[in-house]
C-alpha cells in the first residue's frame, strides 16, 4: 500500500524574496529560529542566538558557536564490540561564545522575557549577509530605546564575526551600559535516543588555559585546549565604541568569562553604538605560537576596515555570488524564498580550504556531531561545481587530504585500496552502527562519481592528474579486491554484504544502486589511466611507483565492470534493489499510523529490514545519476514501483524523487516533492529544524529545479537541456557554470531562452537537438506542444485482426474442452500472447506446465498464422489509408506499437509498411501494455519526444500505456471502456489530422 498523502504544514514566516523575517518573538518557536537565522562562513558558524543572551524555559534554546572542523575526540563505548569498529568518535565542538552584549539602562537589564517590546522585528537578509534585529522596548520603569543590532560573519575573512549594537534613548536620559563578553562555559548536548543528533557527554571539552585583556585598548582573548584532541583555540575580541566621550570601561574576569564593560550617558534623543569584532583561530590551522599574533592581525584589519567597510565588502562578495548563483521562480514568493534560503546557507556551510567539508548540519547546529557524509559528493558538489567551482574543488581536496586514512581503513577491513568513512571530521570513520555506517561502501563509488562530474564540468584535468586520479585508482583498488567473479551468477562480478543508499535495507548482496556505480567507477577509471599515460606521462609514472599501479590490475578492473552483476526481475520487468528486496513482504503503509513514522525512532531495525520499505531514494537515485543506462520505460516503470515504498524519512529523498518525476513527466509529484525539498527548513517539515538546517536537501532544491524542471544532464561534457516548467509557475531562470562559461537559462510556459552571460562560446543540446551559443545572444526555443508522431495500434486501428484471434483462441480452448467466448475475448485486447492464455485458462481447473504453455500459445499462433493469410489491402479499417497519406503529406511521423508478434507481416499483407517509419511488437520490449514501454520504444525510434504524439489505440490496456508514455490518447470503440482517453472516437472513420492536431492547440 502506498504512503499516506503528505501534508505540507503553514508557513512559519512570511514569504520575502531575498530575505527571512520574524515580526514576533514566539519562545516556543526559539530554538528553530536560532537555527534558521544562523551565520556563517564556512569556517565559524553563529546560530542565531541573542546577544543579551536566552531568559526562556530551559529545552529551547541553544547557544551555538561552530568552527568547521575543529572537534574533540571520545571513545566509542560498545557493550559488546568486535574487530575493525571505530574505536573513537569526533564530535565538532560547540566553542566559546564570544558574541555576548549585554545592555542595561538606568541598572534595568535589556531582556524580551522583562519589560515591554513595542516593535519586534529580526531580518535575515540575503543580499547583505547581515542579520539585523530592530526592537522598540520599554524598561519597566518606562525608559524606551530602540535597538538596531546588526550581526555578520566575514566571508571574505575566515577568521572573522563582527556585531555593530546601536542603542537610541526615546524617552529618557540616563545611563546606558554595554556589557561585551566572552563564555567558555559551554552546555554539551545531552544524551537522546535519536541517532540523528550526538552521543552527547557529560563532561566539557574545551578546557580553560588563559586569559587576559589588550594593553590601553579593550581587546581581550581566551585560551582553551580540548580534552582528548589537545587542540588549542584562541578567541579573541576588540571594539570600537561610538559614544559621548565621557564613557567608562572596566574589564572583569569571572571563571570562564572574560568582559569588558562601557558606561555612556545618554540624552534623550541620542544613540551611541558599540563595534564589536570576534576572531577564533585554532591549532588546526596555525602552529599554537602564533595563535596570538594571527588574532591580532585579523581584529587590527577588522578596526581599520569598520563595520560599514566590512558590510560594503560582505554585500560585493555577495553580489558575486548571486550573479552566478541566483535562481529565480516567477510566480510562487514561497520556492522563491526557499530556494535563494538554500543557496545562501550552503554559501555559509561549505568549507573552503581542502582540509575541512560540510557537516550534515552546516554550521547551525549540533545534529549528526558536524559530521561529513556522502551528501558532499551527491547532493553539494553538483550545486557548487555548477555555480562556485572553486569551492567544489576545495571540497574534493578535503578527500585527497583524507586519502591515507581511507587507505588505513581498507586495512582494518582487510581489503586493498582505500575505503573513505561513512561518517567523519578528519578522515577516521565514525559510525558506530556498521549497517548503516561502514557496509555504506558506495561512498567510494559516490567520490568517485563527483570526480568524475566536476572535471566534466570545469575542465579541471590538472586536479584530476594532481589528486583525482589517485583516489579513484585507490578505491578502484578496493572494489576489486571487495568483489569477486561468482561461479553461482555465471562468472558475474558481484559485491556482498553492503548497504546502498536506503538505510531501511542494510548488508545485502548486489545493491543495485552500489553495483552500477561501482561499474560506472571502474569504467571512469581505466578511461582516466589510458588519458594519464598519453597526456600527463610523468603523473602516471609516479602513481605506478608510488601506489604499485600495474597494467594487469587496470585490466581487472575493465574486467569487473564489464561483468558486473546487476539484479533484474523479468516478470515485474524492473531492476531489483539487492538480491533479496522484492521477495520480502511490502510495508504495511495502510495500517502503520502516520506518528509511527521515522521508523528508526519507533521500530527496532530488523523489523524494518524484513520488510520491502524505503528510508530514501536508492535505485531511483542510480537512474538520476547513472540516466544514460536506462531507457525512459525503465525510468517510468522503476518509479513506479518503489516510489509507493518509500517514506522519505530521510531529508535526502524528496528531490531525488521530484527530479525523476519531472523527467518522466509527472510534474505534478515533481512540484509537490520540490516543495516539500526547498522549504524543508523554513517550514520545519521534518520537525527537527532546531537541531540544524539539512544542508543535502537544501543542495538538493537546486538539484530539483536544475536537474528537474530544467532537466540538466552533463553526457560526454555537454551539457543536455530538456526543461518542463510546472504548470502553477509563470516562469523559472537559473544559471550554471560550465568550464569557466556562464549561461543563464529562462524557462516560460511556451518558450526557453539560452544565452551565453560570459565567454566566448558554447555547444549545449536542447532535446537532443544541438544548439550554438555566442556571448550575449539569447536562443530561444518554443516549448509549444507540437504533433511530430502518431503511433498506432494494430488490431482495431489499422485493421480489424480481432476476429482472428478470436477464432485461434476459440479452437484452442474447444480442444481443450473449455469455455471460451467474445467476452472472455474482449479481454485478450492489447496483451500479450502469454497473459492472454494465462486468462483463456482461468477457472478452467487445468494445469500445465511453462513448457506445456509455450506449445499452446504456439499451436494458437500457427492457427492465427493460417487465418492472417487472408488479409487483403481492402482489410485496412475505414479513413486509415487516408489518414495516413495525409500524416505523411504533412511531415507527421507514424509508428505501429502493437501486442502482435506478427505485426509486420500483417503490414506485409495490407501493403502498409512503408507508411510507418518504426515498427515495434513484444519481441522488442521488457513489458506489454498496459506498461508505457511499447509507446515510448517507438516515439525512441521516431526521434520524437513522446509529449510530441498522439497513441490510437481500441483497448484499455493500450490506452493505458499511451497515458503512463505522458502522450495524448485516442480512444476507438465504446467510451465506457476507453474513458482514460483524451478523445474516443466510434469508428477510424472520425480520424483526421485535423482532429490529432486539436490536441495540440494546432
């Protein structure tokens, strides 16, 4: 049974196209806006916390001060342990929080939960990079300020945050105070049963070593170590006060806090404001004795810069940015905000520098321990490589930089090569739960894959020989000595006892999704030693010495993608998930209650894994990715069937499953799964916002409107267009890099428009159609739906055979004395020769073998043979000649799709062949109607995109496959049968061009 309808939940916050606004302060909803309002630079994360700090209940809020790949270490306490699990697991720590004002006026602190907010308002702006916040409020002994506090965090400067805090007096003249701080005392997270966030600790992991306070100038700096990693941080602060000159300070070191404070006066009317600049800098990045001078560089540069240079700096990076990034959807403000909400915050998440990534969470919160995980290769290298290719490369870098501890892992798991970790920070596994962490072997083929996709895209050949190629030789090196050659599947090359995608099916044998990956790997590898040798020799040579490459070990590899084992059942006609996912019973949709659902948090693993049930995407993904493999019935069929099972319980799932439904033409799942994907965050449809945003689904709204409604394919370095806008939209653009060119695409409802915005000029391919772009000269394109095809059936349509068969199956079934009659007949139509004596059969109480079966349907088809010799040109059905001299007249192609195995002999006998152009009958498909494939198999051999026909067809089944082919359907014969169709005409005679070309708005 299929999964409940989902139920998109209200708006949380109002839609605006380049911003994110919160008009009031709701406790309850605190901690999800902390996530949502958060800052980063890909290197320091700052939730967005208040700087007077939390006054709520305790359990919503908090305080969140990340820097990307700074973590401390624990070990991994196993009740029952075993050789080769991760004997440590790396948290990233939550630091010190350096963003701390604290005000008072007249001794009344500044707190929501006290006195009265007048006017509330909090402003993620994504043009400026700044998070502002206006406040109204009146202390309760009546003094009423306004507060304008703007947040930043440089991403121009790694090391970098700064505040500018402005207080203006309305009511009142008195004493204002400005509390700056800094707390090292810092809350871990606690112990939950939800595998999606931490393991949680008792004990703190930054331990206080100094402190102290600049000379003659309020800068102050603390010191802390981590307890396991002993690692050293330094944070740092100064500021710059804007007030009467008569203010005073006074520094004060309490435990782990260290604060200067500012004491202005203020007449009514006047502001005084207070420039604070925060720097962390770590030992990962610096040798610890120069912790110190390096904090004072970046503060001294921050003072002579200003908050105002600052913010001019941050808005022209980010002018940068959307120039190459923006997408725009005209006609719905709410993807419009989602969408450049994503694209902001994977700006903010994404480290820069080839030894740090991006953590599951980004740099909003604690979730997955700001863990990295294959949602870098899959879901964030695309987005990058395609709008910031620079950044993708720092990403794939951060893999080379990790590569000796993949090999050490290979090692521990007893293989050869390298194996990266499932889950990590600097290149050591992490995943404590082997099923769902360590058997996820794919990742290797998953790096492989973004290698592979960004040197196609860039053109960057000099990091594929610098690095690329000696990750892909080393886990190409792991895959061949995983698999073997398996004598029980004639010699295929097979992969056991992994896990794919989907975490709800674990340690199987032949994942599909692994399998074709792995082959399309090993393949990309023997492609890129044979590119080595010829065009960087001296690469190759020290890859041969340095990791023992030989030739013999390249030739295996050919060998094991060439022999690959990749699971299919013939009789569902679909490619089956692992060798044993489709004999397991399906999940119970029907009955299991929607708070049922993530199953992880209410069902112990074996019982989900027992069963036919999906956590995410897993061979649909591989039919995104791997597109060029499978036909376009494939596509259908295989979305079809495992799209029901899945419960997308993991925020991963949704756009896959919107970009493959937008390639089959369902755009009405591919919009409703894209707005599920893009708002995921700022609607919390997960529930779980206040742990950190899902930075893979954010990558993944991207993916869906470029890879989906733009249906962006990159096949042999080209890239291939075949957009489909949703009809609820006015219009999409995007923009994508390709090899250091910029093009902007515009999709309307009838028309797409390419131009060329930088270089010098670029091939793509629209619909399979080549197209030639120069600088600034805009292509467009009509998307009007236009008639180039019309693929008819053959009994009913082009001539009336029906009566034939009738009487074949008629003498079949008297000489196995049982009945048969017209009606019984009338459900042969538009099947196959098998599943119509499967029904001939029925009830009857016989049983025959498959071997006594075959010989009945034959002795059936030679008696049919016999009748079809008497077919005549005279036996064409009324109006069909004629139709079809006027298809040609007009340039309309036709195509025969037909149930019959003896379709071109009966043309042969009408003298029709030559009207038809393609020719399709079972013996060249998978599955019979009503299965699209015959269709799609024919509109393939046209040349002609299958929205561009019109199917004829007199049985149900047939118009069945017409409709599942995403073409117009006309029915011929009685309507209560036929009512799928668009039109259904009584008889052939009706049938014109005329008529075809109305469906078309012609």
């Amino acid at each position: 049974m299929k999964m409940k309808p989902y139920k998109h939940p209200a708006a949380l916050y109002p839609y605006r196209e380049w911003s994110l606004e919160e008009e009031t302060y709701q406790e309850e909803n605190n901690q999800r806006s902390e996530s949502v309002f958060a800052l980063g630079n890909g290197y320091i994360g700052i939730r967005g916390n208040f700087e007077e700090g939390y006054h709520g209940d305790k359990g919503t809020s908090v305080t969140g001060n990340y820097l990307n790949g700074f973590y401390d270490s624990e070990p991994i306490v196993y009740p029952e342990g075993a050789y080769g699990y991760p004997a440590r697991n790396q948290a990233m720590l939550n630091v010190t929080d350096a963003k701390i004002i604290e005000l008072s006026i007249d001794g009344q602190p500044f707190r929501l939960s006290s006195g009265q907010v007048h006017r509330y308002k909090r402003t993620l702006d994504m043009r400026s990079g700044i998070l502002l916040r206006e406040l109204e409020w009146e202390a309760p002994a009546g003094q009423r300020v306004l507060l304008k506090i703007r947040r930043m965090v440089a991403l121009q400067h790694k090391h970098l945050a700064a505040i500018h805090y402005e207080v203006t007096a309305l009511n009142f003249s008195g004493t204002v105070v400005f509390t700056s701080a800094m707390d090292g005392t810092i809350a871990r997270p606690e112990v939950t049963d939800d595998p999606r966030l931490g393991a949680g600790s008792a004990e703190p992991s930054l331990l206080p070593e100094a402190a102290g306070y600049g000379e003659g100038q309020p800068f102050l700096w603390m010191k802390q170590r981590t307890r396991h990693t002993r690692f050293a941080l330094l944070t740092a602060m100064s500021h710059k006060l804007a007030a009467s000159p008569d203010y005073e300070t006074r520094e004060q070191l309490e435990g782990e806090r260290l604060s200067v404070e500012f004491t202005v006066r203020l007449q009514n009317g006047e502001s005084a404001s207070l420039s604070k600049y925060i720097s962390y800098h770590t030992s990962r990045d610096y040798a610890e004795e120069e912790l110190m001078t390096k904090a004072e560089e970046v503060l001294q540069l921050a003072e002579a810069r200003g908050f105002a240079g600052l913010l001019g700096e941050q808005r022209a990076y980010l002018d940068r940015f959307w120039t190459h990034t923006d997408v725009e959807i005209m006609g719905d403000p709410a993807l419009q905000q989602g969408i450049r909400f994503n694209a902001f915050q994977l700006l903010q998440s994404a480290g820069r520098d080839g030894v740090t990534n991006i953590g599951a969470k980004g740099l909003t919160g604690e979730g997955y321990e700001g863990h990295y995980f294959w949602d870098t290769e899959m879901y964030m290298l695309p987005f990058f490589t395609y709008t910031q290719p620079v950044i993708a490369r720092s990403l794939l870098e951060f893999r080379y930089t990790t590569l000796g501890k993949a090999r050490e892992r290979a090692a521990v798991m007893s293989q050869r090569g390298a194996l990266y970790p499932w889950r990590t920070i600097d290149g050591e596994e992490n995943s404590a739960y082997f099923p769902a962490g360590t058997a996820q072997m794919h990742i290797n083929a998953d790096i492989a894959y973004g290698i592979k996709q960004y040197v196609l895209a860039t053109g960057d050949y000099d990091f594929l020989a610098d690095k690329g190629a000696e990750i892909l030789f080393e886990t190409s090196r792991f895959w061949a000595d995983l698999g073997h050659f398996n004598p029980a599947r004639g010699g295929a090359f097979c992969i056991d006892a992994v896990t794919g995608p989907d975490e709800y099916t674990a340690i199987v044998n032949n994942n599909a999704y692994t399998n074709l990956m792995v082959q399309d790997q090993l393949h990309y590898a023997v492609e890129t030693a044979s590119w080595l040798r010829r065009a960087y020799p001296r690469h190759y040579e020290r890859l041969q010495r340095g990791i023992g490459l030989t030739e013999e070990e390249i030739a295996g590899w050919q060998e094991a993608a060439e022999k690959m084992f990749i699971p299919f059942d013939e009789e569902l006609g679909i490619y089956a998930q692992d060798d044993t996912f489709l004999t397991k019973k399906k999940w119970d949709f029907e009955h299991i209650p929607e708070g049922k659902y993530p199953l992880l948090l209410n069902f112990h693993p074996l019982v989900i894994y027992r069963h036919q049930v999906l956590k995410q995407a897993d061979l649909v993904m591989a039919m995104f990715l791997l597109g060029e493999q499978f036909s376009l019935a494939d596509k259908i069929r295989n979305y079809n069937y495992y799209e029901p099972l899945t419960t997308h319980d993991s925020s991963l799932s949704p756009c896959i499953h919107s970009i493959v439904a937008a390639e089959i033409g369902d755009l009405e799942a591919a919009n409703a799964y894209f707005g599920r994907t893009v708002r995921m965050d700022l609607d919390d449809i997960n529930g779980n916002a206040k742990d950190g945003l899902h930075t893979a689904a954010m990558a993944g709204s991207w993916m869906s409107i470029v890879n989906g409604f733009g249906g962006m394919r990159l096949y042999d370095g080209l890239l291939c267009f075949n957009p489909a806008l949703p009809p609820q939209w006015d219009g999409l653009r995007f923009k994508v890099t390709n090899r250091g060119q910029l093009v902007e695409i515009l999709v309307e409802p009838e028309a797409v428009t390419y131009t060329l915005l930088e270089g010098v000029g670029l091939e793509i391919r629209h619909r399979g159609h080549g197209v030639k772009l120069s600088p600034l000269t805009p292509v467009r394109i009509s998307l009007a739906k236009q008639l180039k095809a019309v693929i008819f059936d053959l009994d009913g349509v082009i001539t009336d055979s029906a009566e034939y068969h009738y009487l074949a199956w008629k003498a079949v079934a008297d000489e196995l004395g049982i009945p048969f009659d017209r009606s019984k007949n009338e459900r042969l139509k538009g099947i196959s020769r098998m599943e119509s004596l499967e029904i001939v059969l029925e009830d009857s109480g016989l049983h025959f073998s498959e071997a006594d079966k075959v010989a009945l349907a034959r002795k059936k088809n030679d008696l049919y043979l016999q009748q079809i010799k008497q077919i005549t040109p005279a036996d064409l059905l009324p109006g069909i000649g004629e139709l079809l001299h006027d298809l040609r007249e007009r340039g309309i192609a036709a195509g025969l799709a037909s149930a019959s195995r003896n379709a071109a002999y009966i043309l042969e006998r009408l003298e029709a062949e030559s009207w038809f152009q393609a020719v399709v009958d079972p013996g060249s498909v998978r599955k019979g109607k009503p299965d699209p494939e015959i269709f799609l198999k024919a509109a393939e051999l046209l040349g002609v995109s299958p929205r561009s026909c019109v199917g004829v067809e007199d049985a149900a089944a047939g118009v069945a496959a017409i409709k599942a082919a995403g073409m117009l359907a006309v029915g011929i014969g009685d309507a209560r049968l036929l009512g799928a169709a668009d039109r259904v005409l009584s008889s052939t005679a009706e049938l014109s061009v005329e008529l075809l070309l109305e469906g078309f708005g012609q």
